[in-house]
C-alpha cells in the first residue's frame, strides 16, 4: 500500500498534465510489449534489485518480518522473473486514478502471497518446482492476459 500510495501520489502529475489518450497509448504499447515478453515472444530485462533479504533480518524478532515482508512486498529486494509487477506500477502512474490504485496494490499482495502459498502447501519435497517448471508456458500468457486485461477495464472504468 506505501508504494501504491507514492505511486498514485506521483502518477496525479502526468494524469493531470498529459490527455487521457496519450496516457492510455503510452500504457497500451507498455502492455503490448508485455504481454509479448510474457508469451516468450520477445526477450528485454525488466528493473530489478537481484539479491535476496539478507539474513540478517531474522534476528531481528518482530521488525525482521516486517522488514522482510516490505522489502520483498515493494520488489525492493528481490529477483523479478516477470514483468507484470511493473505494467501494474506503470498502470497507476498513469491511467488508474488515486483511489483505485489500492485496488491495484491489493491485486499486486494477492499475487505475490500466491507463489509462496501454493509452493508451502504443494509438498516439502521440492516437486513444486518440477509443477511450476511444466506449468508455466501456459500460466504465465494467461496471468499475462488476465492482468492487462484487468489494468485496461480498471482505467476504462475509473
């Protein structure tokens, strides 16, 4: 939520300065170019910081997990095999408007709970891996799709 709140606090200048038509092309190409990277279809590094959360904030009791859940939460600290995070960021900077953009961030959280949720609960024998690994030329168009699907009707609605 702090990062859909400075988001959407930045976004307010180019969604007042730039008209509707120039932010929803601007976005359109972003999703386009995407969605091809996610279909395997083309190939461009995506804005990351590739390290982990260092150790170090596990003893740190309390304050660790929440360090620890902010700095993975934001992307602050953490590998990005996807895309998708940033046309969501991208998206509030310029078409959703301040009060949806939570909506956004929500949507973002549920996602990235998902992954370690399911792995956890999958089995503690590493075959989640194997299942993702045969899954994932199919998830990753469709979670592709479903996003930027769901970003345009956000912007077309708000």
């Amino acid at each position: 939520m702090a990062v859909a709140f400075a988001a959407a606090a930045l976004g307010a200048l180019p969604q007042v300065l730039l008209p509707a038509p120039v932010r929803g092309t601007l976005f359109g190409v972003a999703a386009l170019a995407v969605l091809a990277r996610e279909c395997g279809l083309v190939r461009f590094p995506v804005p990351e910081n590739a390290r982990l959360v260092p150790e170090r904030v596990q003893h740190l009791r309390q304050w660790g997990a929440l360090q620890f859940g902010f700095e993975m939460g934001t992307g602050m600290c953490t590998y990005s095999p996807s895309a998708l995070p940033h046309l969501a960021l991208l998206a509030v900077v310029l078409v959703v408007p301040f009060g949806p953009a939570f909506a956004v961030a929500a949507g973002f959280a549920a996602g990235r709970l998902a992954m370690p949720l399911l792995s956890n609960a999958w089995s503690d024998d590493g075959d989640w891996t194997a299942v993702w690994s045969r899954s994932e030329p199919v998830v990753r168009p469709v979670l592709a799709l479903a996003t930027s699907g769901s970003l345009a009707a956000l912007m077309l609605v708000a």
